[in-house]
C-alpha cells in the first residue's frame, strides 16, 4: 500500500476529487495547511507597513491506495492539479506497513 | 345727535371685543407653533443623541476592535462599552454642570451637579426649544465618545483598572474644561455665548478631536510601544469588523454634526450636507494618496480616509458652504495618510490604532480651515463676518489659540493624570499578559472560539 500526500493549490481541489473520483477513488483526508516552496509569499501593506507574507494557503490531500493504482492516482492527481505555474505545490509517495478499518477490523487492500 | 353719537360707539365695542378674541387666538397659535417646533427638534436632537451613542458602540468598538489582534478584540470593545457607562455616571454626578454650568471663564461651576435644575424646561441660553434634558443628554454622548477615541492608542496594552481611573480623571481635568471654554455660558473660547477669544467649533473639533488626539500620542508616547512593535506581525485581525464600525460612524456622525444646530433646522441640513461631502472626499483623498504610494487602494485606507474627513470637517460642519467641505475632507485624507503612513513610522512611536494622526492630525486641520471657510451665508447665529472668506481673516489667528489651548491642556493634563495612574495602580499589564492577550489575561474571555 502506498500513500500520496499532496500539497496543492487550494482552488484546484474541486478539480482533482473529480478526476480522482473519475478513477475510482472515493477515499480522502483534506487538510488546510500555510507553506512555501520556491514561490515566493505577497506584499500586505495597512496604513503604510508592509508585512511581507511567506506562508501561504495551501491544501492537503492523503490518499492510501494498493501498490498497484499508485501511478494511476499520481498521473491524474498531477495533471488536475497542475496550472504550469510555481507554486502548483508537491506530491509526496510513502510505503504504508498497515491499514485498518475501525468498523470490523478489516485489514490491507480491504481497508481501504 | 344722542343717536349718532351711539351709532359711532357701537362699532368700537365690537371691535375691540373682537380683537380680545383675536388676542387669545394668536395667543393659542404661538404657543401651538412652539409646541410643534418644540417637538421636532426635540424629536431630532433625541434621534441625534442615539446616533452619537451608536458611534462609540458598536461603531468605534468594532472599527478599533477589527485593527487590533485577535487576541485583544475582547479588552478593546470592552473600553470602548465601558465608557459609555463609566463616563454616564461622571456626567450625572458633576460633568454636566463642570462643562456647562456657569463658572469661571475655564471650567463650569456645580449649579447643575447631580442634574440638580436639569429638567423638562428648555434652558435658552443653550437651546431654547428642546427640554434641558434632551441638551444634557444629547452632550453625554460626545463626552463618551472622546475618550474612547483615546483608547485607540493605548489598545493591547494597558490595564483596564488604569483605564478606568485614568479616564475618571482624565474626564475632569482635561474634557470638561475643554467643553466648558469652547462651549460653556461664559467659556474663554465661546463664540456665541460671551468669550473672551471666539473660536468657531460646531461640533467638536477642538473640545472633541484634538483632546482625545493629542492626549493619545501622549499616552503612546509615555507607556512606551507595544512587545515587538514594530518587527513583529501586527496586522489587523479583521477589517470586515472594521468596515462595519467606520460605516457606522459615518451614519453616526450625522447626529454629531447636524445634531450640533440643536434643531431640526435648515442650519442642521447644511451641516448634515458639509459632513457627508467632508467623509466622501476624505475616503478618495487618502486612497489616491495610498494607491500612488503604495500601488493599492486597500479598504483599511478608505474607511480610515472618511474617519479623517469625518474629524477634519467636525468643526466646520455649521460654519461651511458643500465645496469648502469637500476641499477640507480631501485635504484632511491627505494628511492623515501622510502622518500615518510615514511621519508615524519615522518618527517611531506606536500610537497602535492611530488616535493621533487621525484625530488630533484631522482635528486641528479643521479647526484651522473652520477659520478659513465660516461664512455667514450658512450661519446667520453669529454679528459680521466670520472668517477670511467672509472678509475676517483674523478668525484663522482666534482658530489657532483654540487650538493651541487644546494641545497645552491635553499635553499638561494628560501627563499629570498618567503620572497619578501610574503611581496608583500602574499603566502596563505585565509582559506575560501582553503576550497571552489581554481577552484572556485581563477578562477571562476569548473573542472567537472556533471550536465551540
């Protein structure tokens, strides 16, 4: 089992759970997170002072899926969420040892 | 020649029994006419009055309670409510007769304390056709909102019990002397009722703006800046709360200015028409002066431009035809964003909310330019010319002693009631307080609880 963890533009979401639910995955964890990469943050400026601001809103997305969907799930998530622009965000594939379904204990590919 | 004589008689009598008639009738119709006019002034000025308390709360205490940081938008609407009924309590007891009572040429005397004499008949040397207790409440409602203004500089860091003892005191060495010479019977500036130097202030510009103004760059100056001022973040925590409280005041307003004719009278309308162009000119001023300086024209600087126009045409508001209001609304955007934006941050001092550079900066503008534009053709209350436009050029020069007046005593007075709060109770919460916030540190609260 592998998980991806994408960072990605937050106005691209509606786009990728659509071309994820497209291939059949309907399981996801979505959390808002402030980061930055190579892009750089905005200029703010109340009554003359500038805060320069680096981290910037971005959106989580993890999804655990068997080995064999893994390069699937990256090929589609990467093209929905991808504008061509720095700061499009990252994606990121880990080994997964297990999973577990709270409801009935079912185990691995099941679970998920 | 009995008869005739009879004949010519008969006609007096009956003229003359008419006209007692017609005297008892015209009797009648005055006092009908009076009280119709009676009771719309009295119902304009109570409206006033309710429009003037709006702008302290909840007008002021969102607009200030949105610029600071979420962890104090708690403690900063909290001196801003609080006045309204701290500062009510003072005004019953003593305020009300030391701003208007008559007494020595600086400060009133007690003939009105405790509302002693303050009923349903018009006092007419003020307003002689509103009860005398629609005026005195009418006037509570400046008396509250001027030391709020002041709150603005002070915001993040003070303590509340310091607040509250510093604006007791506050109230009566430095506002209701102020009130008591510019508006008071007999006051050293009064301009219509026997002053020695008349200074035209229709609605607050010395008495109100440039005391709580200046008095606030005091206070910044004296407790010294906010913990980490100026490298850290020290952003607005919410300008929507701010756009709704600067709207508020804007609306408010009209009740301070307009309020001020003291009748619903056309003196009232051309004031309610100079602030309404003074704040719209105002907002334009400094968002032209932002948007070339800085590249935007951000909301903060609107709403903060037609607050400026609001204080800069306060004084004039009775005195000035619509285009001089208009130019002294856009003058006064100007020079606000100026002394905010830059004379402020080169200067250093953390006046956290602007106080100063909004109200003492704009106050003192529209004092002066009050002595540039009163022309009789808006305000037949006053004998001659009234200033240079009219021919008088040396009301600008009577303008300027009342402003000067104001500073001296918001300076002198602000400083001896900082150094009594200060070896009473002590000014600053501690560095932890100010660090945990003082919604929580000083009342046990938090403003926005996301998880409940």
């Amino acid at each position: 089992m592998k998980k991806i963890e994408a960072i990605i533009q937050p106005f691209k979401l509606d786009e990728v759970k659509e071309a994820l639910a497209g291939i059949g995955v309907d399981g996801m964890t979505i959390s808002e997170v402030r980061g930055h990469g190579r892009q750089k943050g905005h200029k703010e400026v109340y009554r003359g002072r500038e805060y320069t601001v680096d981290l910037l809103p971005k959106l989580k997305i993890e999804v655990v899926v068997g080995d064999a969907r893994c390069d699937e799930l990256v090929k589609t998530l990467t093209a929905a969420a991808r504008t061509g622009k720095i700061g499009d965000g990252k994606i990121f594939v880990y080994e997964v040892a297990e999973a577990i379904r709270i409801r009935n204990d079912d185990r691995g590919d099941a679970a998920l | 020649m009995k008869y005739l004589s009879l004949l010519t008689v008969l006609p007096v009598v009956a003229w003359a029994q008419n006209t007692a008639g017609l005297q008892a009738k015209v009797t009648a119709l005055e006092a009908a006419t009076r009280s119709a006019q009676s009771a719309g002034d009295n119902a304009w000025m109570l409206t006033s009055a309710a429009l003037v308390l709006m702008m302290t709360g909840p007008g002021l205490a969102l607009f200030y309670g949105g610029l600071v940081r979420r962890k104090n938008v708690l403690a900063t609407m909290m001196q801003s409510f609080i006045l309204m009924a701290l500062v009510t309590v003072v005004w019953a007891v003593v305020g009300y007769s030391l701003a208007f009572g008559e007494g020595t040429p600086f400060v009133g005397g007690l003939r009105y304390a405790l509302l002693n004499g303050v009923g349903s008949a018009p006092n007419p040397d003020y307003a002689a056709t509103i009860p005398h207790q629609t005026f005195m409440i009418y006037q509570l409602m400046f008396a509250i909102i001027t030391p709020a203004l002041i709150t603005g500089a002070f915001a993040e860091r003070m303590k509340f019990s310091a607040m509250l003892l510093f604006m007791v005191l506050w109230m009566l060495i430095v506002y209701l002397p102020m009130a008591h010479m510019v508006w008071g019977k007999g006051g050293f500036l009064n301009a219509a009722l026997g002053g020695r130097i008349p200074c035209f202030d229709f609605a607050g510009g010395t008495v109100v703006h440039i005391t709580s103004g200046v008095s606030a760059l005091v206070t910044a100056l004296y407790l010294g800046k906010r913990l980490g001022y100026p490298h850290e973040d020290m952003k607005p925590h919410n300008l929507v709360i701010s756009f709704i409280g600067a709207c508020l005041l804007w609306v408010g307003w009209f009740g301070f200015n307009a309020g001020s004719a003291l009748a619903a009278s056309s003196l009232a309308t051309s004031a309610f028409v100079a602030t309404h162009f003074g704040a719209a000119a105002a907002a334009l001023g400094w968002v032209v002066a932002e948007w070339r300086r800085s590249g935007k024209p951000s909301v903060l600087g609107a709403i903060s431009g037609c607050v400026a126009g609001l204080v800069a045409i306060t004084p004039a508001s009775g005195f000035v035809k619509p285009f001089p209001a208009l130019l002294i609304g856009f003058l006064a955007g100007i020079l606000c964003y100026f002394m905010v934006a830059k004379v402020k941050q080169k200067l250093g001092y953390d006046d956290s909310l602007d106080a100063f550079g909004v109200h003492g900066c704009g106050g003192t503008l529209g004092a002066l330019l009050t002595g540039v534009f009163a022309t009789a053709a808006v305000n037949q209350g006053f004998k001659g010319p009234l200033g240079l436009v009219d021919g008088h050029p040396g009301q600008i020069w009577n303008q300027a002693i009342g402003c000067a007046i104001a500073w001296v005593l918001a300076i002198v007075g602000t400083l001896i009631v900082l150094k009594i709060c200060d070896a009473l109770i002590g000014l600053r919460v501690t560095a932890s307080q100010e660090t945990e916030g003082l919604d929580v540190s000083l009342h046990g609260e938090e403003g926005y609880i996301l998880e409940a």
